[in-house]
C-alpha cells in the first residue's frame, strides 16, 4: 500500500511540476513572469523500495571508459517551448523564480541540497545527473544508443536532475557514492535512494563499494 501510494503521488507531482512550467514559461505567447509553484525533483521511492531495487542491481567491476564523450549523451534538449531541461529544472528547484520571453531564469532563489548554499542567481547553480554520464557509461550506457542516452541525460520524471550549487556538483564530478557524498548528511538517505532508482530504472550496474556505501546511505532513513 505505501509502495501505491508513492507511485501514485510520484506520478501526480511529475505531472503537476511540467503543467506549472508550461503555463508559465513554455509557450512564447505566454508572458515571462514568476513561477509561483515549486516541486523539487521527483521524490524517489522510500527506503523500503529502494533496499530492493539496491539488491536487485547487478554487481559487477566498473566498464572500461574508452570511447565515451558527453557529447553521446545529447543535452540539454528543448523539452517545451523555448525551454530546454535546464531552464525546466532552475524553474522547478527555485522559489520565486522569474524568467524571461526565452525561458531563461533572470532572478530567483535556490537552496542547494547537497550543501545547504542559498543562491540568487542561475549562473551560481548547475544542474547535476545524479548519476553522472560518465558513471553511467561505466555501468552499461555504453552499449545504449544515441536515443536511450539522450532520455537518460534529460530525465524529468525521474529523481536524476538537481539544481545544486556549482561548487558542489564540480566536486562530485563523475564519482559514485562510495567516492562523494553530499556534504549535508541529512540529505544521504534522499541521495542513495535517488541514485538506487535511477540505476534500477535503467538497469545500470553498481560495484561492490558503491553498494555497499549506499547501503550504509540508506541506514540512515532509518535514523
């Protein structure tokens, strides 16, 4: 029943968080203004769902990089409009968020999760892959197509996209939990439950280290 009503819930905030953007930034015809609604990134399941879908990864040594560019991962993408997924997410994450007639964010406020830096303005954020492109290609992207990643590096109705202070997503890079983790440890049972169900959706692999950290992550939604 929990597991229901999560999905449900899941499915209604996804829905609820693209209607908001498009009727306030999407179409060129509507006027630039503030987004009065905020929804953050998709919740993720709780802790319960993601030990399972943790268990249910394949473990296995990270892939060889050789051939991977960021370039196979095409973004960010127009999703509506004028608006590609950076400018979806800085209106989704943001409170009071203005943007003009090109969709670009002009004003704001933002709250970083992984840190806790409060930000004023969109050129302070970036938008982090909560699994990172590369990290991806090492736990099976490599052998998906140029359509499959290009879903994947601009997933909306997922908990991958954050806006997150630059500083933070610039020291994580491209490295899996048991390497970085937020420095805010109030926000680790979110983070491994967002990165559990991101690689169980798209049945990418974990490795031994990065299993287990997660494990210890998610002990701490139980705190």
């Amino acid at each position: 029943m929990r597991r229901n009503r999560w999905r449900l819930a899941a499915t209604a905030a996804t829905a609820l968080c693209l209607s908001a953007v498009t009727t306030t930034t999407a179409v060129p015809a509507v006027p630039a203004g503030v987004h009065p609604l905020r929804r953050d990134m998709p919740e993720p399941p709780p802790s319960d769902v993601a030990r399972e879908e943790l268990a249910g990864l394949t473990v296995e040594a990270a892939h060889s990089m050789n051939g991977y560019s960021r370039a196979k991962f095409p973004h960010w993408i127009k999703q509506m409009g004028t608006c590609d997924t950076r400018e979806v997410v800085l209106a989704r994450d943001g409170r009071d968020v203005r943007t003009d007639s090109e969709c670009r964010a002009v004003s704001g406020h933002w709250t970083s999760a992984y840190d806790g830096k409060l930000l004023n303005a969109a050129s302070q954020l970036d938008i982090d892959h909560m699994v990172p492109l590369a990290n991806a290609w090492r736990s099976g992207a490599d052998t998906w197509d140029t359509d499959k990643r290009k879903a994947f590096a601009n997933d909306l109705g997922h908990s991958q996209l954050i806006a997150v202070s630059a500083s933070s997503n610039r020291s994580k890079g491209d490295q899996a939990p048991d390497q970085w983790r937020p420095p805010l440890t109030s926000y680790w049972c979110t983070y491994s439950r967002a990165w559990t169900h991101v690689k169980h959706l798209y049945k990418l692999s974990v490795t031994q280290p990065e299993q287990d950290m997660l494990t210890t992550m998610l002990n701490t939604c139980d705190q």
